[in-house]
C-alpha cells in the first residue's frame, strides 16, 4: 500500500514538472471552453462603469441596483460593435438593456434588490464585488464572455 502511494506521488511529481517556464509565460487571449469564449480582451471599450442603488420611497415599492456600461464609441468601430446580451454581478444574471442618449451607447441591467428569497447565481468565474462579466454572442455563434473591472459604487439614490 505504502509502495502504491509512493508510486502515485512521484507519478504526479514528474507529470506536473513537464511544462517548461517558456509554455506558463504565454498568456492566451481567447480562453475556449466548449461552446463558451472567455475574451480576455473586451470587443467594446467601456468608459467609467458604474453601480447605483435605487431606494422606493413607498413601503411597497421595489429596490434596484442599476449597473451601467458607457460604450466609447469612435468613427471607426461603429459597424464593428457586438450587442451585449446580459451579465453576471453580485450574484445576478440579469439581461441588458440598450440605450441611446445623446451620442453615447449604454448598456443597463436592472436588478430587483427588494426579493428576500432570491438565490445567488454563479459566474463562470469569481469575480470581486466591483467586477461582472458580461455576455455576448460572437460572430461565430458562440456565447462569449469578458470581464468589466473597476465599477464604481456611486451613492444610493432615495425616492421621496
């Protein structure tokens, strides 16, 4: 028995040991898993991402957590764009909304904070409370995903 585990210890050793350091420092930029992309470069730039509360002044009102992500969009990437589809955030998997105001592209999640019973929904991957990962459907027809990092918490808006 002893003999075995030591087999299977230095089995393990020996296969984990074979990469060289010249394989590790290569860093992909499209991760595939499946029918799932995990972009490690985002198809749009988002400017200034950002989450605010939303507090209903009336008892039966309903609480929501806005999320927005401004698109920069320029001259050339017009046509180029993708249509985000929805997003993961503080465990939520909620769809986006898109809006135009002004010149300006932006996508929105709403999500209902009020529901006591709701369950948390797990992204692909962990993700840090100002981080979400948002989907999208690729030209190639797989579901798609990046990373948006850095969204601010902006001060919570109570209704009178």
């Amino acid at each position: 028995m002893i003999k075995t585990i030591q087999i299977a210890c230095i089995s393990l050793c020996v296969v984990t040991s074979c990469g060289t350091t010249e394989e590790v420092a290569k860093v992909p930029e499209v991760i595939e898993q499946s029918e799932e992309i995990i972009e490690l470069v985002a198809p749009v730039d988002i400017v200034a991402p950002y989450a605010q509360k939303l507090y209903a002044g009336q008892q039966d009102g309903i609480n929501v957590l806005v999320l927005k992500l401004p698109i920069q969009i320029g001259e050339s990437n017009v046509k180029d764009l993708v249509e985000l589809d929805s997003v993961y955030f503080r465990g939520y998997f909620v769809p986006l909304e898109k809006k135009k105001r002004g010149g300006n592209l932006i996508y929105q999640a709403t999500i209902n904070i009020s529901k006591t019973d709701h369950v948390p929904v797990a992204p692909p991957y962990r993700l840090k409370d100002d981080e979400a990962i948002v989907t999208y459907r690729s030209k190639a027809g797989y579901d798609t995903y990046f990373e948006v990092e850095s969204i601010e918490e902006k001060e919570a808006v109570y209704m009178p």
